[in-house]
C-alpha cells in the first residue's frame, strides 16, 4: 500500500463529515487535507485508544521526533511521507503539527476546565492551527479569513463538545468549564454517571442551551468574518460548517438528550448538505429544513464517523466555512480612541468583522506603553516586556497582521534563571509533571523545601486555584519555605502583576498561576521580543489596517465625546460607538460627563512606576537572555535582559524596575547609578569589561497597584460606548495579554448590541 492509498483509507474508513467535503476538491487539495487529515487522525487515536497514560505520552514523543525527521526528509510514517510533498506548496510547518500534538496532549494533561477562558485555550490548540491549516489548503487571497477559521473552529469545536458530553463522560472528561457548571448548580458528578438516572433536568437544559448560544453566535461570528474574495474557495469548509450546525440543531431538538446517547446525521444526509452548500452561489449560511423528500438523518448511530482528530472531528477545521446562520454582515462605523496594545487589538479585530474603523492616538506612532522610543540609537523601547505561551489571543492576532512570532519572538520553557546560579526550570512535557520536576530539580534547595512547595501547590489546585479575595501573595505564602518565596512566588509576582507580594492580590496571582504554569503544554513558555516592541506587533498592525482602508490619525488628541441617540461623536465625526482604549486617565477624562461612576472607578486607581536602566558592558554575555536579582534596600532591578542574545545588540542590558514608586522618589540619576552599583556586584562573575551607564526610562503610570479586591472599572461605560485596556475588570493583572483581550472583548460587545439592534435577538435571527 502506497503512503497516497493509507492516507485515503484512514480517511474514508473514519466516516467524517469532513471527508464529504474533501470529495469537491481538486485533486493536489484533495490529496493534501487528506493527509493531513490522516495525520491528525493518527495524534488523536494516541489518545482515544492507548489506556496507559506514559504509553500514550511516549507515543507522543515518538510521534514529535518523527515531525522533526520528516522536515528533514526524513519521514517513516506513510502518513508524514504522503503530507510532505504538499508542505511547501501549502505552508504547512512543522510548528503546525507540533501544535496538533500539543492539542492531544492536553487531553492527557488535564479531564476539566476551570472556566472558558481556559476551554478555549484547549479549542485554540486544538482546532486554531488545524484550521489555519485546512484554510491554506482551500485556498485563500485574504489574511482575515486566518481569524474566520480560528472562530469557525471554535464554533464547530464546541458543537462536538455538546454533542460528546456523555461519551467524554465515559471517558472521565468534562469539558464544559466547571464556573459555568457552577452557575447552573449542576454537579460534575452527576455529569459523569454511566447509568441511569441521567442528569437531565432543568438545570441540565439551562446549562445546554447556554452552551448552544454560545456555538451559535460563533457560527454568526465567523461567517461575518470570511471575506468574500475567499468564500469560493473556503466552500469544502462551509459544507463542514452547516453539516455540523445541522448536527447542533438537531442536539438542540432533542433537549439536549446527549447524556446517554450520541446524535449523529448519517451519511446520506451528510453528503446531501455537502451538495447543496456546493450548489449555493456564496455557500450559504446553516441549512434550511431539507424540502420534502429529501434525505433525512437520525439521531443514535449512524454516520458519527469516531472522535476524529482534534479538531477535524471535535471542532472541525477552523479552515471552514461560515454556517452563520444566514445573517449578512452588518457594518458598523466605530471610533476607536488609543493606539496602543488594546486600541490597536480593537481596531483589528473590528475590521476583521468587517467593520469600518477611525482610530486616534495622540502620539505619532503605534504601541502606547509598549512600543520603541522615538530617537534612541540603537532602538530601544520604553520598558521591557516578556509574552509567554499562553497570551493565546496576542498571538492570534499577531498571525492575522502577518508578524511572524516563530521569527520576531525567542521561545524557550520558563526558566527563573539568578545571577547568583538559582535556577527553577520548566523542562518541556506536562504542565504539573513539569512543575514537579522542576521543583524537585532545584538546585540549592533543601529537600523539605521542595516537597513543602509542592503540597502547597497540590493545596491551590485542589481549591481549583481560589482563594479569598482580600488575601496578598505574602499572606499566601507565609507557610511556604523561604526559599520558595525568594526563589519563585516573588519574583513571578513582580514578574506578573507588577505589585510587590506583601501588596498583591493572591487570588490575581493563582489565576496567573493555573493558566501560566498548569492550563496547557507551552502555556508557561517564556516569549522574549527578538525586535524591539514597536516592530514586534504595533507596527503591523497600523500597516494591515491601513492596507484595508481604516481611517489611523496619528499625533490626534480627542477632546470631547457627544452622545448621539444612536451612537457618537468623537471630535467632528459621527459613529455607531465608540471604544476608549487610551490610558485610564485619559478615558476618564472623556467618560467623565457620561459616566461618572465609571469615571470615579478609573480614577481610583493606583498607579505604578516602571523604571528601565540600560547599561553597557563590551563583550559580555549572560548564561541566560533573561536573569532575575535579587533586590531590595540599594539594589532596584528585579531582571535584566541581555539584548545581545535577544536583539542583536551586544553588550547592551536592560534592567528593570517594576514598582518603582519608591526610586522615581529618588530620582532617575540615582536609580541608574544605584543600578550600575547592582550590576557590578550582582554580575561581576560574568562581566568582560566595565559597567556604564547608556539611557534610562520611566513609565510614570506604566501600571496599577493589583492588590486585594480592587474594584476595576467595568468595560461597558455608556450604550454603544465601551472602554478597552489592561486595568479593564478581568481575571488577569496588567499585561499585554489582558489589554489585547480588552479590546477583542469591547469590538465583539459593540458588534452583538449593533446586530441585536438591527435585527433582533440572535433566536429570532436564527
């Protein structure tokens, strides 16, 4: 059997719904998502059929090794050896498949979710790249339809989810976040029940159809999403798209009987939809009833076609279509108010939508409090900033605007690395299989210290990484050893939250902590900017909105908002809302006669210096780009950065100072030369030439105090008028992360009041 013959009957035997969409393709596309479909299906069936969990993991390993042998020509798997030839051609890379792995390896990490935030991590590993994937082999001219295919595989995802949540429940997962469990009072227990009585009931059916909700306005997502330059090409993805919508009607018409049962359409029904999408000029939305006559699919057995691969069978290909439900795209003029992070995040999002966008940032450059310093030489940035692998949705966008985050940003697995020779290092594998080994790996603590930490953490995830809310980092770690505060729960504080731990929120810092070290594979990998800030995103993105027609006025001051009945006026100009994703003054100042409650809440916030010393020292190299110190009473710097190694500039060091009230105090003079003092002492065993001074930054309010029960400002201020950016109330501190959600959150509140306005509830427009 030829690699060409194995590939085409793993696909064929799976009976897939996406095997009726591969029949409409050319043969060279054909011939490519079957193979890749094949090896997709060859990862997932490591999860569902190996018992034995190091067997499965080794497997795993094994299957790594032979994606790194087959890009160097070296593939032994018919599956690899049919795909390759279609690499190149298709812009498959071997991160793409490493991704893939990745994704079944959660399923061996982890049986529950704690919210969606962390669900949707799982869906963006595994359906996001998968979809990225089968959307290049359709073919697309467009780079947004990137972000439709990564929200068609969220939708199609969480289709399979309701559909399989008895069958998981065989398996011992439960997939829907245990917060929204918690909400509609239904226990996980009674989820996981093999026999009768199920757990059907009310609370059950609210629980559903607010799943089902959620996988609709997906759909409707998406679909506004596909550019219509590429629907032609994306349609073996809207055949997949409405077969699986088909499949969540029918869930739904059942109420939900999915305990006990598993719903599926059969073949002819599927191939009928298939046929019918193929025949629609544009692909069509979700299907209509099927006219009389037609083929008609059951519920039971018959035609569901097995799990699938992650997201070929539990999402289906982000790389989809539409299934949107029938809903044109409704164009809406925003305002956008800021360009930094969570402006520029916002406006990108917003045209990704298809939204027309008018943005304003007084400065003249992109990047707000993260961005390169205008006329430093060589380019600097005005502070430091480190992304780590679970900024999912700061990565998605960097993929969207064409920055390429394999080449701009230095990944390795977390590493708190001492000038003095302390290391805590996450090897690659397992989050907690990692977190433990790297713990009981750490040099120079004693062994009761290790295990006292590890307790702890068992401790933290047994209360499901929860503590009361008026609790500081210290307080929570008081029982913990000393060399554990030193060594790991300080630094990660003043890493993260940018607030000393006898100041900082605790129950902040544990949901930094589950999602950074123990929500995934790579979530905790340190992603340290090989360019500086300016060019690692902000950059691109005004390019890419300008590309596509957004209004971007630079080096303009907003001075006044008006509301109008349906919508707003920023400076001269009318929109139908607006979003302010400046800094919390600046919005403040612009809210304050619309909402002076929200204002009174922007304005109570506590802000935070960050001070970056560079220093220089010819010929040095650190053991590591990134090194913490340690500091207190005449020694400020918490890190330094050596951006030799990162950014091509050797000798060049950036020393950072988070919480720098205290320093700014003493002026900027004295912080640098108290620096340089630092550095002489904390790096002289690796300094090849003398210490000096270069240029030193402030960020006066680079970030807010993130300490017990803070009160922050809600996103909603007025109707149509939301605000956007890092000291938004959410789970997360201050971080590049939380900004870009911010403004991804505020652009899809505006489109769904704007949509619900001009056609009603989503029901209705179902």
């Amino acid at each position: 059997m030829t690699p060409e013959q194995y590939v085409q009957d793993k696909a064929a035997r799976s009976g897939s719904s996406f095997y009726y969409a591969f029949l409409f393709l050319n043969p060279p596309r054909r011939a490519a998502i079957t193979a890749f479909y094949a090896f997709c299906r060859e990862i997932d069936d490591v999860v569902d059929e190996v018992h034995d969990p190091a067997v499965a993991a080794s497997k795993l390993s094994w299957w790594r090794a032979e994606v790194g042998a087959a890009f160097d020509g070296r593939a032994s798997h018919p599956a690899l050896q049919a795909l390759m030839p279609h690499a190149a051609a298709f812009g498959i890379g071997p991160a793409h498949l490493a991704a893939v792995i990745d994704g079944c390896q959660m399923d061996l990490d982890q049986t529950r979710y704690l919210d969606f935030p962390a669900l949707e991590l799982y869906c963006h590993r595994v359906a996001g790249v998968v979809g990225e994937v089968s959307a290049n082999i359709f073919g697309r001219s467009d780079a947004a339809t990137i972000a439709y295919a990564h929200r068609l595989g969220l939708a199609m995802q969480l289709t399979n989810i309701i559909r399989d949540v008895g069958d998981d429940a065989r398996r011992g997962r439960v997939y829907l976040p245990l917060s929204e469990l918690r909400q509609f009072d239904v226990k996980a227990h009674e989820l996981l029940r093999t026999t009768a009585p199920y757990a059907y009931g009310e609370r059950f059916d609210a629980l559903m159809r607010f799943q089902a909700e959620r996988a609709h306005r997906c759909y409707d997502e998406a679909l506004a999403l596909l550019p219509d330059a590429d629907r032609q090409a994306q349609k073996p993805g809207l055949m997949m798209a409405n077969i699986y919508r088909t499949l969540l009607r029918e869930i739904e018409s059942s109420g939900f009987q999915v305990l006990h049962q598993r719903i599926a359409l059969t073949p002819l029904r599927k191939l009928w939809i298939a046929m019918r999408t193929n025949w629609q000029p544009r692909g069509g939305g979700a299907p209509r009833p099927a006219p009389a006559g037609a083929p008609r699919g059951g519920r039971g057995g018959g035609g569901g076609g097995g799990r699938g691969p992650p997201a070929l069978s539990r999402g289906g290909p982000g790389g989809g279509g539409g299934g949107g439900g029938g809903r044109a795209p409704l164009k809406m003029h925003l305002a956008v108010v800021g360009g930094g992070w969570a402006g520029l995040a916002a406006a990108v999002e917003a045209v990704a939508f298809g939204h027309e966008v008018t943005l304003y940032e007084m400065a003249r450059r992109p990047g707000g409090r993260a961005r390169r310093v205008d006329g430093a030489e060589p380019a600097l940035d005005n502070g430091q900033h480190i992304l780590i692998g679970a900024y999912t949705e700061t990565l998605r966008l960097m993929s969207l605007v064409g920055a390429d985050a394999d080449r701009l940003l230095w990944r390795r697995p977390l590493a708190l690395a001492f000038a003095d020779g302390a290391a805590l290092v996450l090897p690659a594998g397992a989050p907690r299989l990692a977190f433990a080994r790297a713990v009981l790996g750490c040099r120079g603590w004693p062994w009761r210290d290790r295990w006292r930490l590890l307790l702890a953490a068992a401790g933290w995830a047994r209360d499901g990484f929860r503590c009361d809310n008026g609790l500081t980092v210290a307080e929570l770690a008081r029982d913990l050893p000393a060399s554990a505060r030193a060594d790991l729960i300080e630094p990660l504080c003043i890493a993260a939250l940018n607030t000393p731990a006898a100041q900082a929120s605790a129950s902040v810092f544990l949901r930094v902590l589950h999602d950074a070290l123990f929500a995934g594979r790579g979530s905790a990998d340190l992603l340290l900017p090989r360019v500086d800030l300016s060019a690692l995103w902000p950059d691109a993105a005004a390019h890419w909105l300008a590309q596509r027609g957004a209004t971007l006025r630079w080096g303009e001051r907003v001075m006044q908002l008006e509301a109008l009945a349906t919508g707003w006026r920023v400076g001269s100009a009318s929109f139908d809302g607006a979003i302010l994703a400046a800094s919390s003054v600046e919005a403040a100042r612009l809210a304050q006669d619309h909402a002076p409650a929200w204002t009174a809440s922007a304005r109570a916030l506590r802000h935070e210096p960050i001070v970056t010393v560079v220093l220089s020292s010819a010929g040095t190299r650190l053991p590591q780009p990134m090194l913490a110190l340690r500091h207190g009473g005449s020694a400020p710097a918490q890190f330094v950065f050596d951006l030799g190694q990162l950014r091509g500039l050797p000798g060049l060091f950036a020393f950072v100072i988070s919480g720098a009230g205290e320093w700014v105090a003493r002026g900027l003079q004295a912080t640098a030369h108290a620096t340089l003092e630092q550095a002489r002492a904390a790096l002289a065993a690796h300094a090849a030439g003398p210490w000096a001074e270069v240029r030193s930054f402030t960020e006066k309010r680079a970030t807010f105090l993130c300490t017990p029960g803070l009160a922050r400002p809600p996103a909603a201020i007025a109707p149509r008028l939301m605000a956007a950016g890092d000291y938004i109330a959410g789970p997360y501190p201050a971080t590049l992360e939380g900004a870009v959600r911010s403004g991804i959150a505020a652009v899809r509140a505006l489109d769904a009041a704007f949509s619900g306005a001009r056609t009603g509830p989503p029901a209705a427009r179902r």
